[in-house]
C-alpha cells in the first residue's frame, strides 16, 4: 500500500505540471499566432484573440487595420513573463516590429517593446482582456 500513494502522488503532480505547460503552449500560440496575423497580413485574425469587450478594441482595431493597409509588416513574439492560473494569466511579451512603407521612397520603421497583456480563458479560448501600451500598433 505505500508504494501505491507515492506513485498516486507522482502522478497528480505530473498531471498538474502538464496542465501548466498546456496553458503556457496554448496562451504563446495565441501570440504567435497574433504575429502570424500582422505578418499576413490578416485584421480579423490578429482580433480574433481579444475580448471584444477590452476597453480600447475598437481604437486598436482601427490602429491594426490602418497600419497593414499602409505598411508591409515583419512581426516576432517573444515571451519574457507569463504568470496566472488556468483561468487567468499576466504575460509580457518581448515584441518586435519591422514597418515597411508600401510607398517606394518610404520608411523603413522598426519597434521593440515589452507588451503587456492580460488574459482571460472564455470556454476553452484565451482571451486578451488588457494589452499595453496599444500605442506599439498605431501607424504612426
């Protein structure tokens, strides 16, 4: 019998230690997929990961749209903190930009920042509830 409870326990804990890699895989696809978007370039795919109710989605929306209708976008993600639970995380994202003008004599604009993002789980998704500073997307 007691060979049987460090075993029960062995696996719960490996469970419980997968359970975290998932939510840590599933919350830096959400982003990958996000710089997939801007690099697409696809609007509704990089808002697809925000809670429509975030205060700031429609700003950031136009932000994004105006900034891939104007400019070729090379976009990486690098996570440098990622914290929570199941239902929640806090994240900060080492995110990296490359503007191109589709103008032939334009600019050639590059960004680097640290993002932070809190999310949400809503159903089996991850949601962004809070990204900042929203400025990084801005056309400018």
């Amino acid at each position: 019998m007691r060979a049987i409870a460090p075993s029960a326990f062995l696996l719960a804990a490996s469970l419980a230690g997968g359970l975290r890699a998932d939510t840590h895989a599933d919350v830096v696809d959400v982003f990958a997929s996000m710089a997939a978007a801007l690099s697409d370039p696809n609007v509704p795919e990089f808002m697809k990961n925000f809670d429509k109710d975030m205060p700031g989605y429609d700003t950031l929306k136009i932000q994004i749209r105006a900034l891939l209708t104007n400019a070729d976008v090379s976009s990486s993600v690098e996570p440098v903190k990622d914290e929570g639970d199941e239902s929640k995380r806090a994240v900060d994202l080492d995110w990296y930009l490359q503007i191109r003008s589709q103008y032939p004599t334009g600019p050639i604009v590059t960004r680097r920042e640290v993002i932070h993002c809190e999310l949400r789980k809503q159903g089996k998704r991850w949601k962004i509830v809070s990204l900042e500073p929203m400025e990084f997307f801005a056309p400018k």
